[in-house]
C-alpha cells in the first residue's frame, strides 16, 4: 500500500505478491484484495501496462461491497529475478530485530511463531547441533560460546528473550543485556522465561553484581500476555509474541502520537 485514508483493512507499507498461478502476503482480503490480483495478473499478462507509476485509489465504501469508509492508494510494481535481492532488503528493512537465546522447546516454538510476523529473529545457543537444519524464514541461527558473548554485537534496537538450557546461562545473558543498556540503552525490551521465585533468586544475584533496582526493573520475567493460561511451548509462544507486538506497538505510538490504527 502506497499511503493510506480513514479506516483501512491494512497499514500503509504492506504488500503482497502476486504471481500468475499464487500469491504471497495480503494487503486485507475482500473486493480490495480481489481486484487487485486481478489488476496485477492484467499488468503481468501486458508488461506495458506494469510501467504506470501511478498509485490506483480503492475507495472502501459501497462499490467494493466493503463499509469501511476509507481509501487505499496502491502501487504495482513489476518484479523479475534479478530483483529479488534488492527487493529482500527493502521488505526486511522494516523488521524489528529480536535476540532468542535457547533453543529449547520454547525456543523452537517461538521460532516458528515469530517466522511469519515483522520480527529478523537472531536465534542464539551454546550448544551444537540444536538448531533445525532448515530454520524458518528471517530466522538466523548462531553458535556462542559462552553464550552471552553475542549480546554486544546484538543489532540496535533488539528485544531480547532469554530462556536456555540453565539457570546459570540466564543469569550471564540478562547481565550482559543490563551492561549493554547500561551504557547504549539500546535494548528496548528484555524478557526472561521463568516464575517470580526465579526473578527473585536473580534479583539478588543482579543486586550483587552492582545492578540497581531501577536497571533491573527493565527486565520482563515472566514473560508473554497475562491471562493466557497453559504453559505448552506454543502456547507460551503465541503469549510472548503478543507481548512483543505490544511493546513495538508502545514505541510506535509514542513515535507517532497522531497515527492511529484501525481494523477494516
């Protein structure tokens, strides 16, 4: 979508792809969706006619038997092979980067749920031979040992989650994540898997490793929404990834006070 009025079924930014025989994403489904595979296909059958840089505007009202009330302007734009790198960059640009250290039953479960959702997810452990051989898309894979050596070079901006293999491991990464905020303040979300009892038992630890009260209070644990019960890893998967769009959410809206969202 190329910009965006009123009530829309997508934000301005999303995209799909359309091919002759398949399609890859959604820029909302309904009459909007359907005519513009169909414009697309039409583009793609007359490569002149794909050329035409000018957005085409979708009122939502009565005409594409959608009640909406607002209008979408939409860009077409033809791609070919030679294409696809440049384009992978753009798409990826606008993923929020997260740091997964384990890959346990959570971490695989979680992996998978964040595949499809707008996170670059940096999978790291310290064992070998514990990553799938072929991860989900935007899932880079990294061995660290010890573990918590790959927070410096974490990209900015990353929300951690930290659940491996031992307690001891948590405790040097959710350390290591408080000295890089300490002194970048670059990490806007830090999440530990775990009961109170176990925060409690690293409060004390991180209170004697010169930690204050106000640094610790930026670590998460537990982690993921309240109120969903079960504690099945894709159902602490599914929690912990809600957390994470709400807390990107939070940024976007003190970044954009004025925008709002709607749903279609």
């Amino acid at each position: 979508m190329e910009s965006t009025q009123g009530s829309v079924p997508r934000e301005s930014g999303a995209w799909m792809a359309v091919f002759a025989d398949r399609l890859v994403g959604t820029i909302g489904g309904g009459h909007l969706e359907h005519q513009a595979i169909a414009e697309a296909r039409r583009r793609l059958a007359h490569p002149g006619a794909a050329n035409d840089p000018a957005p085409m505007r979708f009122a939502l009202g009565p005409a594409l038997g959608q009640c909406c009330g607002g209008v979408v302007f939409l860009e077409f734009e033809r791609v070919a092979a030679q294409d696809a790198p440049a384009l992978a960059r753009r798409l990826t640009a606008d993923l929020h980067p997260v740091a997964l250290f384990g890959g346990g039953h959570v971490g695989h479960a979680l992996a998978r749920v964040l595949a499809p959702l707008p996170f670059a997810l940096t999978w790291i452990d310290s064992r070998d031979g514990i990553f799938p051989e072929a991860p989900p898309p935007n899932v880079h894979c990294e061995h660290s040992e010890p573990v918590q050596m790959a927070v410096p070079t974490l990209a900015p901006g990353s929300r951690v989650l930290i659940m491996s293999f031992s307690h001891a491991e948590d405790l040097d990464v959710v350390a290591a994540c408080l000295k890089r905020q300490r002194e970048r303040g670059d990490l806007p979300f830090i999440g530990l898997i775990g009961s109170k009892t176990k925060w409690a038992t690293f409060t004390s630890r991180l209170t004697a490793r010169d930690f204050s009260p106000r640094e610790l209070a930026h670590v998460t644990c537990p982690i993921g929404v309240p109120g969903i019960p079960g504690k099945e890893p894709e159902v602490i998967a599914v929690a912990v990834a809600a957390q994470l769009l709400q807390s990107v959410a939070a940024v976007q809206a003190v970044a954009n006070p004025l925008q709002g969202y709607s749903q279609a």
